[in-house]
C-alpha cells in the first residue's frame, strides 16, 4: 500500500473512531426533548409527567384506572403512564385507553407484540389506516389497526374468549408514526445523531373487545372515541413544530 493509500486509509480509521466517539457521548448525555401529548409537571419528579386523559368524550364517561403494579413493575422508572376505561351511556360500548410516555430510556416504547401476546390476545389482520382527526386543526392520524382472538382471564380464575380491536401509534415532538420499527430504528436514533436530542415518544393505544364477527363494526366505534380525544391528548403537528422553534 502506497503513502496516498496509508493516508486516506488512516483518516478514515480517524473519522470513524470520532463518529463512534460522538456517539457514545450523545447516547450517554443526551438531551431530553419535550413531549407529543399534553402533559402537567408533577412535583418533586424531574422526568416523571402527569398525562391527562379525557374524562368525557363524546357519550362516553370514564373511569381512571391506577398503574397496576404488573406496569409499574415492568416500564422503566422514568416513565410517565395514563390509562382510563371509557363507556358509552347509548349502549355500555367500552374502550381500554392507555398512554406510555418514555423518559431517558427507550425501553419504555415496546413492540405491541408483546403487550398483546403477553396478555394471552393473539394479533392478526394487521394494517396501517388512516384516521381523520377532528378540532380546530384537522388532519389524519396514521395508526396500526390490529385485530386479535385470544382469552382474557375472570376475577374467579377462569379464563373466556375474546375477540377485539388494538389500535395505536407513536407521537414525540413533531412527529408521529404507526409503526414500532420505524420509530426505533430510524425517527429516534437520526434525531439523536443530528441534534444531540433523544425524543420522548410516546406510545398511544386503544383497546376494545367484541364479538366474533364484530370487529370491523367495533373499529368504527373506536375511529369517533379517537378522532374527538386526540386533539385533548396531543396539539395539531403543527403546533408542536412551531413550539420548537
């Protein structure tokens, strides 16, 4: 190998070993941005958010339910968690809706996979739709609709079937996807490597179970719960691009 050769080979060895230097230093210290979804600080906490979900929505009552200790036990401690149980007054129609915020560890954001199969409910029909949201800005929110089947086990220890629809996707600062792999594969790490910043994501999810048969029928009940609660839950993407600037 010539001298020319020696040289562009060493500057490269040089270049590399800055960039993976870089990065270990932005992925040990980085900076924390701010968060996709409405939230209220909560005194004495530093990372820790109050998420505040809608009581009423639509015809829709609610009913907050606790971080149960198989959550709290399980996401990283610098998580923010909500989740409320809404009911129509028309019919009893119910919905499950749940929000995890990541603090300065990712591993807050999982793969739905495993909240679902980990549940004993065994996804299928898996597809990315459109929802249009309403408010004073509206827009369409991209979101994973996935049916599922499985069992949900009774308070007496018996287990029943149960068919149903999970709907989700991921909002952080002026971005939002419906896609796990897309946001912890490419959205979070380019970020964190152009501006030094790591994105608090956070993972939105609606949960409802019907009949066999039912499902596209529930979907539906589910889009008007969700297109009226976004705009209480996260600003227009607009909004949250200006207030970085």
């Amino acid at each position: 190998m010539n001298h020319r050769k020696w040289t562009l080979f060493l500057a490269a060895l040089a270049l590399m070993a800055a960039t993976y230097a870089l990065l270990l230093r932005i992925q040990s210290h980085p900076r924390l941005g701010q968060p996709g979804i409405r939230t209220r600080p909560i005194p004495g906490q530093d990372i820790v958010l109050k998420i505040d979900l809608p009581e009423q929505v639509l015809d829709f009552s609610s009913t907050n339910v606790p971080e149960p200790e198989v959550v709290s036990g399980y996401l990283p401690r610098d998580s923010s968690y909500a989740e409320r149980i809404y009911r129509s007054s028309k019919d009893g129609f119910q919905v499950q809706a749940t929000i995890v915020l990541m603090g300065s560890d990712r591993t807050s954001i999982h793969n739905a996979d495993f909240c679902l199969t980990g549940a004993g409910l065994n996804p299928y029909d898996k597809k990315i739709v459109d929802i249009p949201i309403g408010g004073p800005h509206p827009y369409s929110l991209p979101v994973s609709e996935w049916k599922f089947s499985g069992v949900s086990l009774q308070p007496n220890g018996q287990t029943v079937p149960v068919n149903g629809v999970y709907v989700f996707w991921f909002v952080a600062d002026g971005e939002e996807t419906a896609s796990h792999f897309d946001m912890v594969a490419r959205r979070l790490p380019l970020h964190l490597l152009h501006t030094g910043v790591l994105q608090r994501w956070a993972y939105v999810a609606y949960l409802s179970v019907c009949q066999p048969g039912r499902e596209d029928a529930t979907f539906e009940r589910m889009k008007q719960l969700i297109s009226d609660s976004v705009p209480q839950i996260e600003p227009p993407p607009g909004d949250r691009l200006e207030a970085q600037k």
